[in-house]
C-alpha cells in the first residue's frame, strides 16, 4: 500500500508525528511519502522544516509562502508528483486549503481513497451559504476524516458523515520529549507561563490584565508571569504591563526552541491560555506532559477534552478578566500536597495523547477506507470538486 501524507507544511509537531507513522509503514511493508506544498510563510516559520533522512519527504515550492502560490501553480506540480507516486490512499490537510481540496480532486480522477485531517469545529469557523454548500459537495469526495478527539463527532455528522468515517487522534506531541527532566538556566522564582503568538485571537492582552489584577490582590508575594512569543499585539501588551506597574513583574521572551521549553513548564506553577478562538491549542499538551497544571479559556479546542476542572487545572470563559485573575489566585494559595496533585494528574490525563494515538488513528482510518468502497459522487458534485481549489489565509 502506497499512502501519500500532505499538507500546506509540516513544522514543529509534525516531524515526530510522521515518524512514528513512517516506522509501522516500514514494519508493515509500506510506502510513505510526505508532501509539503510550501517552505517558507508558515505561522510557524520560527521553526526551520525539519526533513527527516528517514522519510521521503517532498517539499513542492521550498522558497515560497503558500499564500504566493495559485490554485493552478500548486496543482500542476502537485499533481505531476502524485501521478509518479501513483498513492492508494492521500492523508491531507482541511479541504478550505489547496493541500485538501486537490487532493479530493486528484483522488476523484485516480480513485484514490481520501482521508482529511482537521481540527475546526463547526461553531468555531463563520461561513456564508455559498462556501457552506461548497464545502459539503467537496466533502462528499472524502472518504473518512480524522479529528482531535470525540467531541468532533457532531462536526463530522454535520459534514455529511456517519460514525463509522471518523477517526481520531491528530493533535498529539511527544510526550516524552516533553515530559524528560530538564535543567531551567533561567531564575524567575515562581511564575505562570504563557506561551504563543502574539495576535488578536490567542488573547495575551487579557492574560497580562488579569495578572495585575491577581499581582495587585495578592502584593508582594505575587508570582511572575513569563510570556514566550512575538506578534503584532506585542508592543500593545508591553504598553499596557508597563502603564500599569507591573514592568518587573511580566518577563517578554522571543520564541525559544523547543529544546528550552520543557524546563520552563516543568517549573512554572502553571500554564495560562486565553484564545478566544483556537481549533485545539497544542502548548496545553506540551505543558501536561511536562506535569504543568493548566488555566484554559473554554473556547481553546483543548480545554473541555483535556482539563478538569479542580483535577489538573481550571476553566474559564475568554473575555471573563476578573475569573482568569481568580484562578491565578487559586493557584497561588495551593498547598504543595494540592500543586503536586495536579501535576500527576496532568500527566496522567496526557498519557493517552502521545504519538501512539496519532498513528493509531492514522492507521485505523486507513484500515477503514481501504476495506470500504471509494464514496460516489454525482456528475455536479464531480464538477464542483474540480473547480475547488481552497484558499490559504495566513493567520
């Protein structure tokens, strides 16, 4: 069985992913091959493509941004590999972007099974009739779909498929690279950390608002709160930390390599996320496995599957300010017994979400598609599938 792996690009998570992936396609005699369309522009592009010598990994335009390239250009060149490969089954990224939608497109011509990996739901994302209807005729070309975990069940019935299409397991990390002792080379005393970029929706403005509140009831035996990452609300939120008093209390850290971070989550006394609109947000199962408790905004992907509540963290609703001050003080007056509770019982929740559940999931959905008949489509739904190239928008 050839099976083709693509997708818009593959940074940060993704190496370890397709390795372990890549390792029981050898085992089991396969052929794996990884397709990036672009090099360069990712959100991630802080972190350089990693191109394991293990994997025969392809990168289509490795000098320029996705959001440079046509529908057409991606297709030409995509395409021409694909029909050197000549895969039984393509593994690609939301069909809103031309990684899926052509491959929904090549695999109707070739008949080729698809399976689409995404991680929005359908309450996150606003559409208009005319993309809605689009996406459904599109999604009638696909054969199974991999989410994050269960709670994407209605998402997946709202596209048009049944239980048995869908499959879970994509937002994963490696654990154990996460959660191996490191030494922390910084001395901040105690400290909530947050990390990520720094843009309207990941929300870091109201993280630094709700700590000086927290800062100013609890005096002077407030923790600090280090903030790792860049972005345009950057300058915004050193304004506001620095009008407030706090200029001492808040740290500013560029992004660092992931080398670095273990250590700061292992000994920070919490991680703080307060997206206002996130599909998962991977920095809270970096932090559990690195035995983290977690204070998470419920509208992060993660949160309702991964934290519970008085158990490993806290939940909050993103615009609630004084509630996110309020944890930041829960999580102050901790007892070291309570603290160390929750730690184990990030871990433990976390243990579940390694590599082992993304190619589990992988692998089941392959097994299922390849024991089912390709979907049928009709002649218009053919037609709109050819004409469907997706866009990328850079976030």
């Amino acid at each position: 069985m050839k099976v083709v792996f693509l997708h818009t690009d593959f940074r940060i998570y993704w190496p370890a992913r397709l390795e372990a992936l890549n390792k029981v396609f050898f085992q089991r005699g396969n052929q794996l091959d990884i397709i990036e369309i672009a090099g360069k522009g990712s959100p991630y592009s802080f972190s350089e493509t990693v191109k394991s010598k293990n994997l025969n990994w392809h990168i289509l335009f490795p000098d320029q941004r996705p959001e440079c390239l046509s529908g057409n250009t991606i297709k030409k060149t995509l395409y021409r590999l694909l029909n050197q490969i000549t895969p039984d089954i393509i593994i690609a990224g939301a069909i809103a972007f031309p990684s899926g939608a052509l491959a929904v497109a090549w695999g109707q011509e070739h008949n080729c099974k698809i399976i689409v990996f995404d991680d929005a739901k359908i309450e996150a994302v606003k559409r208009n009739w005319i993309i809605e209807r689009i996406k459904r005729t599109v999604y009638n070309g696909v054969d199974a779909m991999l989410y994050p975990a269960f709670e994407w069940e209605r998402t997946g019935r709202y596209w048009g498929f049944i239980p048995e299409q869908l499959f879970y397991g994509i937002d994963v990390v490696d654990n154990d690279f996460w959660a191996t002792p490191r030494a922390l080379k910084y001395d901040w005393g105690n400290y909530f950390v947050s990390v990520g970029r720094q843009i309207p929706k990941k929300n870091y403005l109201s993280i630094a608002k709700a700590y000086c509140k927290y800062a100013n009831e609890v005096g002077p035996s407030a923790y600090k709160l280090v903030l790792i990452g860049d972005g345009p609300e950057h300058g915004i939120i050193v304004d506001y930390v620095n009008q407030v008093g706090h200029t001492d209390d808040v740290i500013f850290l560029p992004f660092l390599p992931q080398d670095e971070l273990p250590a700061i989550y292992q000994n920070a006394k919490a991680l703080s996320s307060s997206s206002s609109s996130e599909t998962w947000g991977l920095v809270i199962n970096e932090a559990m496995a690195c035995g983290c408790p977690i204070i998470a905004s419920v509208q992060c992907g993660a949160t309702n599957t991964l934290v519970q509540e008085g158990k490993n963290g806290f939940r909050f609703s993103c615009e609630d300010i004084n509630r996110l001050a309020e944890l930041m003080i829960k999580i102050h007056n901790l007892t070291d017994k309570q603290r160390q509770s929750m730690r184990e019982a990030s871990k433990t929740i976390i243990a579940d979400w390694g590599l082992d559940r993304f190619v589990k999931g992988c692998f089941e959905a392959m097994d299922y598609v390849s024991t089912h008949p390709k979907r049928k489509v009709s002649i218009v739904s053919r037609f709109i599938i050819k004409l469907w190239k997706g866009r990328y928008r850079p976030v």
